[in-house]
C-alpha cells in the first residue's frame, strides 16, 4: 500500500510482500504489516511515515557530511587532502552512525542535504578559485559533488563497506536506522516494545532470504 504526503500525490513509500519501498529507493526488509504488530502503539503516538523520513536523512547523512568537509577542505588544504578527508568522512559515518540515530541530526541532515543548500556554496566557492587559479581545487570539488550525488563514489566503497556493516549490525542498514527511531519514539513515549525481537528475526530471516 502506497502512503502519501497529505498536501501531495507523490507516495511516501509502497509497502510490498518483500519490505517497504521509499520514492527515494531506500529499501526496508520489514513491511508495514510486521511493523504494526510489533510497534503500533508507537505510530499511534508518531506516524511510520515520519520514523521513515528520519531513517533516510539519517542514511543519507554520510554523504551530507562529506561534502561538507569536501567543500572546506578545498579551501583550506590542498585539493588531494580534501578529496580524501570527504570519503573518510563518509566512510566513518557509515560504519558508526547506525549505531547512533538522532531525531535532531536527522532533521539537521535534511537541510543540508537539500540541493540549493549544497549546490549554491559549491558554484560560490568553485567559481572563487577557479578565479584564483586554483584548478585542482575546483577539478576535485567538482569530482567529488558530482560522484556523491549521483552515488559512483559510494559505489566504489560498497565492497569494503558492506563486509564491515554486515559484522557490526545485526539487520541490513536501513532496518537497523529505522528500528532506532523505533525505540527512540517508543522511549519517548514511554511505550514498550515486548516483540521487538520478534520484529529483528524476521527482518534478519527476509535478508537472508533476499542475498540467496
């Protein structure tokens, strides 16, 4: 079943029988249906479709952040440090912040990541030294906006990413970032989640089932 933004036609996400698919392609191993039973007095008190919209910021975050450090890294060292400090960045994130979800950092994250937020300091920016001169700069600044958003860099760093992940987290990423959210709104308010491991072994059972 599709779920839509009340102002909007575009759908936040379409659960199926495999998981829950977001428009931004992000997929959960759990559906809507295993989601109510374990944590519905949760979404009583806040909605699925918000929990969900934090898990993405939240697992979109790496790249965010990279950029970021990208972006002053290309003004202040020289453009090779820049370029590998944003992938660092991006590669730390990746294998810590799933442990560690916030609310706040997740509605910080969606603003950054928001295109005019990220592009018009980068056309600033990039333009001044390629004013200046500075032609490395702006070649890897370019690079590097360009290869995070549209995904070549991360999926240069999936197979040393995706071992790592898999001995650290118990569930695939995006259900791991979303079970936080999950306990974080059940903690506060003061709901418990007594099938929550129920919930964990079947989204664990359907991503083994998924990489056979």
């Amino acid at each position: 079943m599709a779920r839509r933004r009340p102002d909007r036609d575009t759908p936040i996400y379409l659960d199926t029988p495999t998981g829950i698919v977001t428009t931004a392609g992000t997929r959960f191993r759990t559906t809507e249906g295993l989601l109510h039973e374990f944590a519905g007095p949760v979404f009583a008190q806040e909605p699925l479709e918000r929990l969900i919209r934090h898990a993405e910021a939240w697992l979109r975050g790496g790249v965010a952040l990279a950029l970021c450090v990208l972006l002053l890294g290309v003004l202040w060292v020289p453009a090779w440090l820049a370029g590998l400090l944003a992938v660092l960045t991006y590669t730390v994130w990746e294998g810590v912040a799933p442990s560690a979800p916030s609310v706040a950092g997740a509605r910080l994250l969606r603003v950054v990541e928001h295109p005019l937020v990220q592009g018009v300091p980068y056309v600033i920016v990039l333009s001044l030294l390629g004013m200046a001169g500075r032609i490395d700069a702006v070649v890897v600044g370019l690079l590097g906006f360009v290869g995070f958003r549209l995904g070549a860099i991360q999926a240069l760093l999936r197979p040393l990413l995706d071992p790592l992940r898999a001995r650290l987290f118990p569930l695939p990423v995006p259900d791991q970032v979303l079970r936080a959210f999950i306990v974080r709104a059940a903690l506060r308010h003061g709901v418990a989640l007594t099938e929550l491991t129920q919930l964990e072994q079947s989204a664990r059972d359907a991503w083994r089932m998924g990489r056979k």
